[in-house]
C-alpha cells in the first residue's frame, strides 16, 4: 500500500509541475487560468502545490486548454501531443 501512495505523490508533484509550467508558459495568472477553465485560483495554487487532486473534469479541461495529452498533464508520458 505504501508504494500506491508514493506513486500517488509522485504523479500528484509531477501534475502540479507540469500544470505550473503550462500557466507560465502562457503567461497567465492563476486566476486567468481558472477564469478560462472554470476553477477557482486558490484550486488551481493547491494543484500546482500537490495539494488537492483534481477532478476527471478539471483534468480534462485543463488538457482540452494545454492542447497536451492526460498522460502528459500527470506525468506518465513526457510527450505532450495528444494522440
């Protein structure tokens, strides 16, 4: 059970990373991020920390937003592109 939680943890750093990186390379605030897909910019501060895990839908809007893949987005493939 306590390797689940540390790939949870993982997946959950590497989530909040890549969706940091994403907003900045956009050169949004996190309330504009929120604003475009529907979230709060604290929900969207506590994803970027690792701290909440984020819903299907939240997900999804995110990777509908990005143009990137769900795997990407959570750190199980480094590619970006949606297949």
């Amino acid at each position: 059970m306590h390797s689940q939680q540390f790939i949870l943890e993982v997946l959950m750093s590497t989530f909040g990373d890549r969706l940091n990186f994403l907003r900045k390379s956009k050169n949004l605030k996190a309330e504009e991020l929120g604003e475009i897909v529907g979230l709060k910019r604290r929900i969207i501060f506590l994803y970027e920390k690792g701290e909440t895990k984020p819903s299907y839908d939240s997900l999804l809007a995110l990777a509908d937003y990005f143009d990137v893949s769900l795997d990407y987005l959570v750190g199980r493939s480094d590619d970006p592109a949606r297949r």
